[in-house]
C-alpha cells in the first residue's frame, strides 16, 4: 500500500476513491471500502483512501475532540489488511481548512484522477463544511466522474459508528465494541522504559506508548498482546493514571505479560482487550496495591483457563 501526504500523486493512474477520518476502521468502514474495492474492480482502477490528519474537530476545537480509537498507524495498518491500494493523509491545518468545497473536488479530480468517489450521503467537506454528496455529485458529472453514496451499516438496529463504539468502550462493554468494530478493541504503541514500579511490586511490566492522552478505555483488563515474532502473549493491563503512585493524571498503559521475561524496549506491541475485571481504584499504601495486583493477575489467568 502507498502512502501519500496531501492531495499529490506522482502515480497518473485513475482511482476509485473514498474520503473521511475513519476512526476505528469498524465494520461500517470495512462495508464502505469493501463496496469501493468492488467498484474500482469493476472500473479497472486503484482504491483511493482520503484521511485527515489530525482530525478536523481536534484542530479547531481539542478540547471537545472526540477521544481516538485507533492511532494514525493503526489506521494505515487496517487499511492494508482491506487491500487498499492508496492512502493519501492531508494535512489538516488553517490553509486547508479554507480550501472551498469546489477546489477540493477539482483537486480529487485533477491531483489524485478520481473516476469514481463513493462517500456517505451526509459526509460534509470543504470550507466551512461547505460541501456535500450533491454537490459532489454536480460537479462529479461536469468533470466526468461517476458519485455513488454508500448506505449506513447497521447492527440489531444500531447504526455502527465511531461514536457508538466509544460509548460502549467507555461502559465497559468489550463485546458490544467488538461486534461493531469486528474485531477486539486494541491499542498498539512503542514498548517504552517506565519508572520501574512494576518490577519493584514483583509484577513486571511492558509500559506502551500513548500517542494521545485520552485512552476511550480505562481500568484492569484480561488483554493479549501481539508482539513480531513472538506470537499471541496472554496478560493483563491497568489503563488510567494508577491513583495509588501517581498525581499528574497522565494515563499509563502497563501491561504484564505471563511468564514472559524477555526484552521488548523499542519493540512495538499490540494490545487487544477481551475482558474488563475492574475499574481503578486508589489503595492506602502500596502493600494494599501490590495484594490487589496479584488478585487481577489470577483473575485474568482464571479467565484464559475459562476461555480456552
């Protein structure tokens, strides 16, 4: 899969395209691009992915963003595993903010040779949200490429979104997560050095790399870690700001990994979540903590031996 930064291509090959943030990459998106492929076959054309980094709501308004379910890299590895020809990743700042709906679709038409785009009906774009399916569809036939919405996935009645998946996440609802997104919930990150606590508790852990500080999950959790060449690695994670030895209120992912010794610094792991055991809770002295850790470790442990 190729990777492009802006709406530039040195490839002239005509593509059937798609644009939007594609938070999660859920089974709505998976439906979307397995309609796009469909259609670029069809066609004899490349698939074209849009995206916008960083999410436009985060750039005027971070504040109130929405908390992230996959991180730019999980997005691009998704996309690939969907057979994606190409991604192209604009930039979103103030100058493209302010490129009008009309100029952006000449760009998809002349900078990426867009012959077919296939966006949802209420997807808004261009300056001021500016635009939207009509009126790419307008300008798609003067310029000569076809438009095609694509309709909303549903599940028991429940239109699949990224907002939904964050709500289910945030209520500890793994399963109902997992249905929508098609797969288990999972954050991928650098394995990097912590301040050693774990190891001083006798309960060793991997610390992963947030690449944003506000995880849609938090808590103890039964995960299983991937890892390149080491296989599938049974643990279980705290996720949040550890109250009982920590004040800044910066969420930490630590993972322990069962009989697990080996080095992993540097190493990228992903984290899938299967189970939540508990939420945080802050202990009077660590000697409370470290009982209460030992109890996770076998709850999880007894939960594998339960799900095997």
């Amino acid at each position: 899969m190729l990777i492009l930064r802006g709406l530039y291509s040195s490839d002239s090959k005509p593509v059937a395209l798609t644009i939007g943030n594609f938070d999660g990459v859920h089974l709505g998106h998976q439906a979307l691009l397995t309609e796009l492929r469909a259609a670029a076959q069809a066609r004899d054309l490349q698939t074209a992915v849009v995206i916008f980094e960083p999410h436009p709501r985060e750039f005027f308004t971070p504040q109130q963003a929405p908390v992230r379910l996959t991180s730019l890299r999980e997005k691009l590895e998704l996309f690939a595993g969907l057979g994606i020809d190409r991604v192209h990743v604009c930039r979103f700042n103030m100058t493209f903010s302010q490129i009008s709906a009309e100029n952006f679709i000449q760009a998809l038409h002349e900078m990426l040779s867009a012959r077919f785009v296939l966006i949802g009906d209420d997807f808004r774009f261009g300056s001021g949200r500016g635009g939207d399916f009509a009126l790419m569809k307008k300008i798609g036939s003067q310029l000569g490429f076809a438009v095609q919405s694509v309709h909303t996935v549903a599940h028991e009645g429940v239109r699949i979104s990224s907002t939904a998946i964050r709500a289910a996440l945030a209520e500890g609802q793994l399963k109902t997560a997992q249905r929508y997104l098609g797969r288990h919930y999972s954050i991928s990150g650098r394995v990097e050095h912590g301040d050693g606590m774990g190891r001083k508790l006798g309960f060793p852990t991997a610390n992963i790399q947030l690449k944003h500080n506000l995880p849609p999950v938090s808590g103890i959790f039964v995960v299983q870690a991937h890892a390149e060449g080491m296989g599938v690695l049974q643990g279980v994670c705290s996720l949040g700001v550890r109250p009982t030895l920590k004040r800044d209120k910066k969420p930490v992912l630590e993972v322990h990994l069962f009989e697990f010794a080996q080095q992993i610094y540097n190493k990228h792991l992903r984290v899938e979540f299967l189970q939540k055991l508990r939420d945080e809770e802050k202990y009077p002295d660590v000697e409370t903590l470290t009982r209460h850790i030992a109890q996770d470790v076998e709850n999880a442990k007894k939960w594998f031996e339960q799900h095997d």
